[in-house]
C-alpha cells in the first residue's frame, strides 16, 4: 500500500500559461460538438467551486451544444443521496463531484466510478490540449486507486492555513503571524481580551467539523490519527493527547464562548467581524473575507501557513475530484464535461475568484492571474508554501464520517473541559472495532 505522506508531497512543477478553450478548440480542431443535443445530469456539492460552475454553465453548452441539469446540495446531504443512489446502480445523474478526502477507499470498494484511462487514451475524445500531466502529484494519487484505475479528475486540493488580523497582532506588538505552535498559543493569550469581546483564536469546536483541525494540530507532531495500512487508530497515543491537549487549551482560554459548537461558518463570521485575531482553517473560505460587503475587515487580512509544531509543520489537504458513474447513461458527454471544468481556464477562473485552491500546477504560474486578482500577494505565497507541506487531513478509510462522528464527541468533550486522555481513549475504544469490521469487509 502506498504510504499518503509520501503521495501528499506537493510537486514543484509547474507548467507554461494556457491558451484559452476556444484558441485551444481552434489549434486541435478537437470536436467540442461530438455530443450536441444530448443532455446530461450534473451532481455537485454546495460549495464556492459549485456556484462558480453554475455561473459559467452556459460557457460550456454553448461550446458542446450539450443540455446541462445542474444540482447542488450541502455535503452532509450530497454523500448520502449519492452513495444510496449508486447504490441502486441508477443514479440519476452523469456526472458527480466527490469528497475523496471522505470517499476515497468506499469509492474504490464500491466500484462506483468508470475507469477514465480509456477516455484519456482516446484521442477523438480527449481534447490534446487538456495535459493530464498538470495536475499535482497528490492529487492525481488520490484520483488513481491501487489498481491503477483513474476514478476521478482532481478539481480542488483543499488546504488548511493560518488567517490573521494585522490590526489586532500589530496592537499587542507582533510584527507578523506566529511561527511555531509556542508562538501562537502566547500570542492567543495576549491578544484576549474578554472585556473588549475579543479572542485570540477562533476554531472549529462543534462534534464531526472538530475533527479536522484537530488532525491538522496532530500532524505537528508528526503523527496521523489512523496507521498507513488503516488498521489501527493513533488517537489515544501520547502525541494523541499532547495534540489535544494544546487544542484544548487554545479554544477554552482563547476562543469566544460558544465555540464548542463552531464550525467553519461561525469561524469565518466571528472572524470577519472582527472578534478573532487568528483563525485555523481552510484556504476556500478567503473569498468573503476580502468581500466588503460580508467583511469588516477587509484591509486587516492576512493569510500565512500553519505554524510548525513540535516535530513537523504540515497543513491538512482535502482532495475532491469529479468523476462518471460506471452505470451513467450520457458517458461521453460526460467526459467532455469533466474536460471543460477540469481544464485550465476553468481552474484557473476558481483561483482567480478564490473558489478554491485547483488540482492544476499552472494556475499559479499565471501572472495574468495574480495580478488581476482581488488577493494579495501574500495569499498566493502561502498557497505555494502550503501545497509543498500537504499532508493528508483525514484518515483514507470506508468509515470516515464514523470516525469522525466518534473522535469529534470526544473532541468536543476536551473543548468543554473534560480530560484529553480519558475522552481519546473512550473514543478511541469505541470505535476501533468498527474501523476492524470495516477492513474485515
């Protein structure tokens, strides 16, 4: 089995800017009107990428003269829906976004997916400008499964950051984001101050959502929650609960009350109002930050990596891609779907709007793009910095949301003031047996 740190190690290479989708469709003479008059069903968790795609829907079926049905739904819902479809062997849609960093190993056992190797092979199918080569090693490891089966193209790789308000941490005297995890814990205490209705920390707190930053906290110390075979929980080892502990610690004598039950979307409110001086979470919730309108502290912002911990310094991936059932009716038009927004100039638009952190290296070689974009510099600087520090966020097992459900009640436990190593290993005993049936299967 391959070992995921080693496939979430973020490649340096990076490709020449891309032409655009008509330039492209002109120098190929690639067919883009193949499938004109057919229609297909598109499934698509609610987030930034999928309204981005709703916008530019007309985009594509004017140059496919393909019908689309468009359908989002929030990720607690989407997965179920899809998995109880596919389940049936009639799901109602062609095309389906995927939460690999969830799905990954269910996909694979399920034999959800049509294999996409034949359709990159086929020339009369695959535009020769679309270069499967671009998108980042992590990515396309998380795409392929151990067979060698292509079951997703990579849309997004998600990543966890630092935000920071510069007014505040200038306030208290410090110069710029902490380095190291010391270093941030000492600066979310001096920069509470309950009279004022200000915090120093702002993170997620609420069961399930908890989970991946503490994951992100432990990979500080070097450790994942879950062995590389899947088999055994580290959730109750010594650097377990350490990790705990200062996550803990941070969110009960730096975080604003209530936090126990945050998540992102609290997170983000309470920072954009100005009453969290640091916030740990993902890179796609930038975008309302800079947007005046949502934001009162657009020309506060700042955007840094994750502080190095005791032993490493990683920031948590979440990989989602975009694949084909294997019992999709529409199959080729499809693909050519899965080609136009998963090609460069659509990623290219989700980074430029900051929908997202896309699978593809040469969108952030676009100077074009950087410099019309509304994000600072320092947003792109820390995105490279975070793609050569990946490292998987959640373990690559069947029962992800489980694991989460069980760890995150222990979590949420700790927040609230119980005791980090009695709370992880009850969790961690309750649900070992189920990660155990789970490899039995």
């Amino acid at each position: 089995m391959i070992r995921r740190r080693h496939l979430l190690q973020a490649s340096a290479a990076v490709l020449a800017a891309p032409a655009i989708i008509e330039r492209a469709n002109a120098q190929s003479a690639f067919d883009w009107k193949q499938c004109k008059g057919q229609s297909i069903e598109v499934n698509f968790q609610l987030s930034p990428r999928g309204d981005l795609a709703k916008r530019t829907m007309p985009k594509f079926e004017e140059l496919t003269g393909i019908k689309v049905g468009f359908e989002q739904i929030p990720e607690q819902q989407q997965r179920p829906k899809v998995a109880m479809e596919m389940a049936t062997g009639h799901p109602s849609f062609d095309v389906v976004n995927v939460g690999m960093h969830v799905q990954k190993r269910l996909v694979e056992r399920a034999k959800w997916m049509e294999d996409l190797r034949p359709y990159v092979a086929d020339k009369s199918l695959t535009n020769p400008d679309f270069d499967m080569a671009d998108f980042s090693k992590p990515s396309m490891a998380v795409a392929t499964g151990e067979d060698g089966k292509l079951n997703i193209l990579p849309s997004n790789q998600d990543l966890f950051i630092l935000f920071y308000n510069k007014e505040l941490l200038a306030a208290k005297g410090f110069s710029g984001p902490p380095k190291t995890y010391d270093e941030m814990m000492t600066m979310a205490h001096a920069l509470t101050d309950p009279s004022k209705q200000i915090y120093g920390f702002v993170g997620r707190g609420l069961k399930n959502a908890n989970v991946v930053l503490y994951d992100n906290i432990l990979l500080g110390w070097d450790q994942e929650t879950v062995t590389a075979d899947g088999k055994k929980l580290l959730t109750d080892t010594p650097a377990a609960i350490e990790a705990a502990t200062w996550y803990q610690k941070i969110m009960k004598e730096c975080g604003p009350p209530g936090n126990i039950g945050f998540n992102w979307n609290e997170c983000q409110t309470t920072f954009m109002q100005g009453r969290a001086a640091m916030w740990w979470d993902g890179i796609g919730f930038s975008a309302p930050l800079l947007d005046k309108t949502k934001s009162k502290i657009v020309d506060k912002v700042g955007f840094a990596p994750v502080p190095a911990g005791p032993k490493a310094q990683h920031s948590a991936t979440f990989i989602e891609g975009i694949g084909i059932p294997a019992t999709a009716k529409n199959k080729k038009a499809a693909w050519l779907f899965l080609q136009w927004i998963c090609g460069k100039e659509e990623q290219a638009e989700v980074l430029r709007t900051g929908s997202g952190t896309p699978a593809r290296l040469s969108v952030y070689a676009r100077e074009d793009l950087v410099a019309n974009s509304s994000f600072p510099k320092e947003w792109f600087e820390t995105t490279g910095t975070s793609l050569k520090i990946a490292r998987s966020g959640l373990p690559v097992i069947v029962p992800v949301t489980e694991f989460r459900d069980t760890i995150g009640v222990g979590l949420t436990n700790i927040v609230g003031g119980a005791d980090p190593a009695t709370e992880l290993k009850k969790a961690t005993a309750a649900f070992q047996p189920v990660l155990d049936k789970s490899n039995e299967a």
